[in-house]
C-alpha cells in the first residue's frame, strides 16, 4: 500500500496534539523539552510509565528546527520494545514501518530513504557509530529506558558523548527514563537541562501474599493466578525471572483452568516475534489474557487489557566471573525500581491491582535500582569496542559508573590472548576482523579460525544459537539444536539463518587470502560443533570425574547434567552455558568431545609433565608422567620414583603433613629436643653469636628442608628410621651450642647419693626431676639449669615413691614446712631416719644412714 504523503502523516500528529481525546501526559512536558533542546546539546526527561514519552517525544521532535530534516534515532533496551515503539508511532502516522519510521534491531531491518525516525536495539547503535563516529544524517539520538543501565546504553551514550564533544556539536543527546537518578545522568551530561513529566497513571491497589520458602515459586505464582482470574476482571500479566519458570506455570494452568475464556500467553525473548506480538496483542473480545513474562515486559511495552500484576519479585540477570571467564544466569530479587516499573503495568489503561509474592516489610529491603550491567559484566567486548574507537583508557570517556578495573584487566588479557589487542590496548589487525563480526570476541574468533579451514559456516551457526536463546530449542546438547535450527522454517529461524551466512561471509572476507569458507557444507566435519565450542571456551572443556553427569572444567570449576541427559554419560564435554553457583553449576549448553578433538583444538595449552605426589593413604610417593589442561588430567603413566632432592623433599613434605607424631622418635630424641626448647625459651647464652634453633613443632612441621636432606633414596615414611630423624635434628644445632647444651641443659641431676635423676624439659612448670626427700638431705642449694639460672622443679617422694611436696626453694622447705612433713613421714615410716636439720644431714638410699 502507498504510504501517504508525510504532511498529512504531520497533520495528524497536529491534531492528535490538540484533541484532548489523543493527548498524552507527555504532552504537557514537550514544549519545555522543545525548548530545551533548541537552547542546548543535550537533556534529560523523566517520566512515569505511560506518560508516552516511547512513542510521543520522536514524533514530537521530527519538525524541530534543530533536526533540519536529518534522522532521529530511538534507542530500546530490547527488540520487543523496540519493534513496539516502531510499530505504535507508524501506525499513528498511519504508515507501516519502514517508511517515516524504521525498525534496525538484530535479524531485522526495515528502514528506507523515507525513513525520519530509526528505532535501534542498544548494541545496534554502538555499532552503527563505530562503523560512523560523526553519525552523518542523524540529528538527534534518545536513550529511551536508560535507567535499565545496559552496558551496550553506557558505552553508546559514552560514545555519543565523545563523538559530540569532537565531530558533532550540533548533534542533540536526550536521555529518557521512567526511574532514574535524574540529577545525576543530568551531571554526566554536563549540567543538562533536566524536564520532568508526572504522568498520568490509574491507582493500583497493591496485595502482599507473603511468600512460603519451602514452595517453587511456579507453584505459589500458580496458586496466586488462579486467585486473581476468579477475584478480579481484565487480563493478567504475570513476572516471573526465566523461561524454564514461565514453562512449568504455563502447564499447570493449562491443567487447572477450566473457563474457556482465558488464553495463556508466554512472553520471553527467546520467543519468535509473532508468538511475542501474539503475546502483546489485546485480547479479543469476550476473552481474558494470562501473560506469563520475564522482565522484558517491564518497559517501553504496554499490553492492552492488562489491569492485574502478578509479581514473583525475582529476575534472572548474567553475572560474570572474571576468575574463571565465565557468565552464569543468577535468579535474584528485583530491585524496588523494578518492582515499581512492574506494579505500573497493572494502571496503564484502568485501575488495578498488583499480588507481590513478598512480604510488604520486605519491600524496604529491596535495592532503590539494580544494579548496572558494567559492574558485573564481561567487558571484553565492551573493551573491544572502546579499542577499535581508539581508546585504549576506557576510564577516560563518560560513564555514569566506571568499569571495574579488575574486570578490565581481565577482559585485556583475553584480547592480548586471541590477537585483538596488542600489549598496549590498542586494536590489532585480527581485532578489526573480530569487531567485524558483531559478536562477543570468543565467539568471533571462534568464527574468523573456522573461516581458514572452510567451517565459517557451521562456526557462525553455532555463535547465532549462542546469542540468540531459544533457536534450536532447549536441549542441552548443541549438535541436537544445530540439527532443528536447520530445520526450522520459522521467520526467527530464516532471519538467524540469514545472519550466520552474512557473519560467515564477513569472516572469510577478513581473511588475508579468501578461503571460501563461507561456502563450507554445514556438518561436513564430524563432531564439529563440540570442536568449534570448545576452540571459543577451551576454559571450559570439561572431563567425567566419577558419578555420571558430574563434570570437571578445566578452569576448575565443577558442573553437573541430569543424570539421564544424554551427554551425561560422555567422557569430554565442550561446555557454553551454565547456571546457577558453584557449588550447584548446571549445564545449559554442551557438546560432545573426543580425546582428539580435545587436543586438537587446545593443544598449545595442554602441558606435560612428571609430577611427584605424597599418598597419604599409604604415606609413600607416587611419581607419575601427566598430561593436563588446566585443571584436567588428561593422562597419566607410573613411573618410578628418581633418588634425588625433589623426590626427598616431597617425601618430608607429606610425611610431617600426617603429623610429627608418626616420625620414629626416641625416648632419648624427645629428650633432646626438649631440651633445645627449654634453652630457647630461656634465652640461653649466644655462642659466637648464634642462638638456640627453633625446634617447635609449628617450625618443624612447617619446614621440610630440616628432613629432607636425611632422606634421600627413601620413598616411604616406614623407610625412615629414628636416626634419620635425629641426625636431621642434631643438624640444627651449631657444634659451639652443641658443646653448651649439656651444660645447660644437662639431661639428668645427680643427687647427692650419686643417683641419677632424668630431667623433664616438658614438665608445665619448667624443668622438673622427681627424686626421694631422702636423697637429697645435704643439699643447702636449691638445683638448677641454664648456667644457674632456672631453679629445677622439685617433685619429692616418700620411700614409698609417693609424693610429699613440689618445691622450687629447698632451703627454705628445710626452714620451714619440713618441721610438719616429718612428723607425718616418722609416724608413716618410723623405721627411717628422718633428721631435725636435713641440709646437715647425710644423703641416703637406704631407711637409715649407715653408722646410725
């Protein structure tokens, strides 16, 4: 059908403007936004859900002065909105798109000559201005739904920006959001003209259901639905964080609802976009609609008929772990921005009302915003991107929250990894070709090798089933996808079709010498698919360890498969997609390995290497020759274990890990050793400047160089004997100590009766003998060690070896509580000489002294 001419299409803007039938709450903001934008560069407008500003601030803007005819172009955060927005403002022109207004999103394009107003997906316009730094033609770019703070928005808007600031000063930039920390984008924007737009919404009233912890969350948001059908009128939209989640209520409702009235709809992005415009579509007349969705209905999208929210109050993000380079899927609580902009759909066209599956306390809990996709992304493509603009600081453009450093650096390192980047950041040759592609860079990469050996084609399938969820269906295995993508006559499918050719074709064009790889049949290499996966993340090439479906990668992070998946039973699996946390990783997207492809695709990583290890279970050594990929042990043979220091080394090593206690110590050696520990801690004197060593049991169980020497030829810990270990131990002592340590620290005290008593250097209380009272009558001096300086604890017995008393001062024992202690050791041994003054008395072993 002929479009009609552009001056009606005006007028009926006119006249939609002034028809108070047509107006829109925007409405009342756009003359100051006019004006702010005829004054000044750049601006911000805030504005509620369903004020209009999607669709009614481009159309308001087409006839500015400052625009001189040129291109206005819209930017969504998703191609569902996107296609939304194009859709709703050709239509109040009463034209199709792709005449006044275009669509350019991922898998589709529809614009032409005519086209005034460009709705554009985020990554679309960060290409688009590196492809075109001066954005020639275009006189106004709109950042719609900002707030959603995506990282291809940051960098775009930083790009923008720059490119203003250098090329484009007359170049407007107008950021737009319902919830947003206006003031502050308005100082990233240098001090903008800030509008604000107060809506008109309908009252919502909001109910708390509280939430049961020990319930799925399908079931409550199940129980809450079917609530809502028989309380309340209208058709509902439901949020819940995933695909999976939508699926499993969508089929309990099918099983519970019985009114013939009511559609279930999904609405995801995976979803082909008639089954998501079917989604959004009014219901017809009669009819009720059950909108099952994730958060990609909570902006820029207004679905007719919608008066009830059902909130699940979760949402499924990607985190990415830059110590292992890889990105999960984390289900997490919405933040209060969200769960606000949620509530909202419930009042766009009539008073409703939104179920909350929370508590309301817990509202005050949530986050003000979620948090922004730079904090927690990864940045290689992003860095890419910045290094192809020419910046190799990314620090040094506008962003409203710097990149993380740590994340940066990560993110250079896998550039410099795959040729993107030199040493210094800035864009390789390769890098260029990368960039081409559109794609993340491993992904790219993957491509741009395949293209030399005539895979393009099955490469660039493979990155399109990655980046675009739900082609192929939601098998695990990726050849199973493969085969149905190829299969599929889908729109989604012929589109995702088209690009892999336009990717493959880019990527043997790229090729110093074309190869034709673009032209390679589809398949033609037997297990392909997992080879090609795993040349893109050979990080995550994963290995069986043990109960089946349980998978080691080699970044050394687990993963596991249902037990009856098919590709649970494989010995390698290349892995592409996992979810949830460490402890619980679950496989998403996998391939089959071999050993051979294995090696093929990463074999200038895989290291071997002779590794000597102590088993404790038989507390001997075990050498072995292995072949690893990271954390992988690919293959390993016995060997022999070698007679050197490494081997005597690993043999100390393992045998103190099992304790000091199971070396074969003496009664003799323990005796020793603490005689050294005693003179430590008592400060002994310095012998030609040296002190005592330490022979703690921290020290010696921490130190295997002290053993190791001793143990050379030894293998196992029975191979070691009790003079291995004291020759070891009578090393540490420097021949000027050892001379001293018997003076010191003698290891007996004779008594006066010649009886030589064994000192106990490990006693509580220092240094103690036990000896017969008896024995030591004539002493008038207390004992002691240490060069006079540590009295011996005393611990005297009676004839019957029993204790009397534990002294450190005999004399003053003599002086003062003998007197006591004898008259109960004469009534208890009346037979034995027990003198008034003991220190004149004479020493004896015997009852009496002889002579007496």
């Amino acid at each position: 059908m002929r479009a009609r001419p552009l001056t009606i299409s005006y007028t009926l803007v006119q006249i939609m403007t002034l028809d108070p039938r047509f107006r829109l709450p925007i409405d009342e903001a756009l003359p100051a936004l006019r004006a702010a934008l005829a004054a000044h560069a750049r601006a911000v407008l805030v504005a509620p859900p369903g004020a209009g500003k999607t669709t009614g601030v481009p159309l308001a803007l087409l006839d500015e002065p400052f625009t001189q005819g040129g291109r206005l172009i819209v930017l969504e955060p998703r191609r569902l909105a996107a296609r939304a927005a194009a859709a709703r403002m050709a239509a109040t022109l009463g034209e199709t798109v792709g005449e006044t207004v275009g669509l350019r999103v991922r898998l589709q394009s529809l614009v032409s000559k005519r086209t005034r107003i460009e709705v554009v997906t985020e990554g679309v316009f960060v290409r688009m201005i590196l492809d075109d730094p001066a954005l020639d033609g275009v006189a106004a770019v709109l950042f719609d739904e900002f707030h959603e703070r995506s990282l291809d928005a940051d960098l775009g808007l930083a790009l923008a920006l720059d490119a203003q600031g250098a090329l484009r000063a007359d170049l407007r930039l107008l950021v737009m959001s319902a919830t947003l920390d206006g003031a502050r984008v308005r100082r990233l924007l240098g001090d903008a003209p800030l509008i604000e737009s107060f809506g008109r919404a309908f009252p919502v009233v909001t109910r708390y259901l509280g939430h049961d912890r020990h319930a799925r969350i399908e079931d409550e948001v199940a129980r809450a639905t079917l609530e809502a059908l028989e309380r309340e009128t209208g058709s509902i939209l439901v949020f819940l964080p995933g695909q999976g989640e939508i699926r499993r209520v969508a089929e309990t409702l099918a099983a519970r609802i019985r009114r013939p009235d009511v559609d279930i709809a999904p609405l995801y992005g995976a979803l082909d976009f008639r089954a998501q415009d079917r989604a959004v579509a009014p219901a017809p007349p009669g009819r009720r609609k059950v909108v099952l969705a994730t958060s990609i209905a909570e902006t820029s999208l207004t679905i007719e008929g919608v008066r009830v929210v059902i909130d699940s109050g979760l949402m499924r993000v990607p985190v990415y772990e830059p110590d292992i380079g890889l990105t999960r899927l984390d289900t997490v609580r919405v933040s209060k921005a969200n769960a606000d902009q949620r509530r909202g759909r419930a009042g766009r066209v009539e008073p409703g009302v939104c179920y909350r599956l929370w508590e309301e306390a817990a509202t005050g809990g949530l986050a003000p915003y979620a948090a922004p996709e730079i904090l927690s992304a990864d940045l290689s493509g992003f860095l890419l991107d910045c290094a192809l603009w020419g910046e190799t600081d990314p620090s040094r453009l506008a962003f409203l929250d710097p990149p993380p450093r740590a994340a940066l650096a990560e993110a250079r390192a896998l550039l410099i990894s795959i040729g993107a980047v030199d040493s210094s950041g800035r864009i390789a040759d390769e890098g260029r070709s990368i960039a081409r592609l559109a794609l993340p860079p491993r992904l790219a990469r993957m491509v741009v090798d395949a293209a030399r050996t005539g895979d393009a084609r099955t490469a660039a399938e493979v990155a399109v089933l990655i980046t675009e969820r739900g082609l192929g269906g939601d098998a695990v295995d990726l050849t199973t996808r493969l085969e149905a993508f190829r299969r599929d006559r889908s729109q989604r499918a012929e589109d995702a079709r088209r690009l892999a050719r336009g990717l493959a074709q880019r990527a043997a064009e790229a090729l110093p010498s074309p190869s034709g790889g673009g032209a390679g049949p589809p398949g033609s290499t037997r297990g392909l698919p997992g080879a090609l996966l795993a040349s893109a993340y050979p990080d995550r090439i994963a290995m069986a360890r043990g109960r089946r479906g349980a998978f080691l990668m080699a970044n050394g992070r687990a993963a596991s498969l249902e037990a009856h998946d098919p590709l649970a039973g494989e010995p390698y699996l290349a892995i592409g997609e996992v979810a949830g946390r460490a402890a619980a990783a679950r496989i998403l997207l996998a391939a089959p390995l071999g050993l051979a492809e294995v090696e093929a695709v990463a074999g200038a990583a895989i290291e071997t290497a002779e590794e000597i290890a102590f088993d404790r279970a038989s507390a001997s050594l075990r050498a072995r020759r292995r072949r690893r990929l990271g954390a992988l042990t690919l293959a390993e043979q016995t060997l022999a274990v070698p007679a050197d220091a490494a081997s005597a080394t690993a043999l100390a090593r393992g045998v103190l890990a099992l304790g000091l206690a199971r070396l074969p110590w003496s009664k003799a050696l323990a005796q020793w050793r603490g005689r050294l520990l005693f003179l430590r801690r008592a400060g002994g004197d310095r012998v030609d400047g040296e002190s005592w060593p330490d022979v703690s049991d921290e020290r010696l169980a921490n130190d295997p160089d002290w053993l190791a020497p001793f143990l050379l030829g030894k293998t196992r810990l029975d191979e070691i004997g009790a003079d291995d270990v004291s020759n070891a131990l009578h090393a540490l002592v420097p021949w000027g100590l050892a001379r001293k340590l018997d003076d010191d620290a003698p290891t007996h005290f004779v008594a006066p009766t010649g009886t030589a008593a064994a000192i106990d250097y490990e006693a509580e209380g220092g240094p103690a003998i036990a000896l017969r009272v008896q024995e030591l009558f004539g002493l008038a001096e207390h004992p002691s060690v240490a060069g006079g300086t540590i009295p011996l604890t005393l611990h005297l017995l009676s004839p019957a070896h029993r204790p009397i008393q534990i002294t450190r001062d005999l004399p003053g024992f003599w002086r003062g509580s003998w007197a006591a202690v004898r008259s109960d050791l004469r009534g208890r041994y009346p037979r034995h000489f027990w003198p008034e003054d003991p220190a004149g008395a004479a020493p004896t072993t015997r009852a009496k002294p002889r002579g007496t």
